[in-house]
C-alpha cells in the first residue's frame, strides 16, 4: 500500500486553496481583476480534477466513483452566505445571467436566472472542504477522498465549472463595472 499522498493530490489541495484564497479575498480588488483571477483557476481546477488518474488500489480507469463521505464539510453555511454575498456585491449587475443548460429550463416558458458569485461560492466550498480534508486524512484514506471528489466532479461540480467559465469570460470581456 502507498504510504504517502499522490504528487496530483497535493498539487490538486494546493490549486483548490490558491482558488478559495483568491475568492475570499475578492472585495480587495477591482471587479474585473477579479473576474480575471476566476478566469485563470477555473479552467485549472476542471484540468485538474478530470486528469486525476486512479489512485492506489483504485485501479480502473472506467470505474464509477463513489460518494463515500470522505470529504468533511468545513465551510458553514454562515460563511458560504457572507462569501456569496461579497462576490455579488463585487459582480453587481454582472452577478446574474441567463443559463440556457439549466435542468429547470426545459419545463420553464421564462429564462431561467442564475448567479455567478453563488456558482463561484459552490466551487469554493468544494475546493476548500477538498483542501481540509487533504490536511486532515492519512495517505491510506486518500483513495476514497479522491474518489468523492470525482463523484462530485461527476454530478455537478463540472457542469458549475464550465457555466461560471462562460459567464465569467463574458463579464470579463463585454461587462461594464460600476467603478471603472
């Protein structure tokens, strides 16, 4: 059995707090700096989670993953709501846009509204629970971890990924902010 935590793993735990560092720190720049620093870990974090290769005994490359559990629940919902709510403030009128993709649109006669900062704020809790969890685990726990990150990468953390990316690349490049 592998004793030590995957090289992928600990680079993974790194990006995922490099992310929640620049998210909780969104207030202390200009909105489209902020945008812009979205832009650049988003595409990372979904390279990243999609290359993870199987680990230790996980040995096949097609197997479903699982839903273990394994991933403990750092951020509370006090703070997932204070930090939600500061990256709308920043995003202002840039914060909601329009999701085609969204399940409830195809039963819906109207648009269906969705918000980045909330987006944002679930890859956030995802990045960071990752990230405290990886701190927390012994090295023989990590196949499981890895395993409830794909699940959840699987059910919706990618589709959240690639829908923040799309609106995120439009504020960055077609929106107006308040303070410019």
């Amino acid at each position: 059995m592998n004793n030590s935590i995957s090289p992928a793993a600990l680079s993974l735990a790194g990006l995922a707090l490099e992310y929640c560092k620049a998210v909780a720190s969104c207030g202390d720049d200009e909105p489209r700096l902020f945008v812009r620093e979205v832009l650049r870990y988003l595409p990372r974090i979904y390279i990243t989670v999609s290359d993870l290769k199987p680990y230790g005994e996980d040995t096949d490359a097609d197997a479903e993953p699982d839903e273990t559990g394994l991933i403990y629940d750092t951020v509370t919902e006090d703070q997932y709501n204070q930090l939600r709510s500061l990256m709308s403030t920043v995003l202002g009128e840039n914060d909601m846009y329009l999701d085609t993709p969204v399940e409830e649109m195809r039963f819906s006669d109207t648009p269906v509204a969705v918000s980045l900062a909330e987006q944002l704020a679930d890859i956030y809790q995802t990045m960071a629970d990752f990230a405290a969890t990886v701190g927390q685990v012994t090295p023989d726990m990590m196949p499981e971890v890895l395993s409830e990150l794909k699940y959840r990468f699987a059910s919706y953390l990618s589709d959240t990924i690639c829908s923040a990316l799309r609106a995120a690349n439009y504020v960055y490049h077609h929106a107006t902010f308040d303070q410019e």
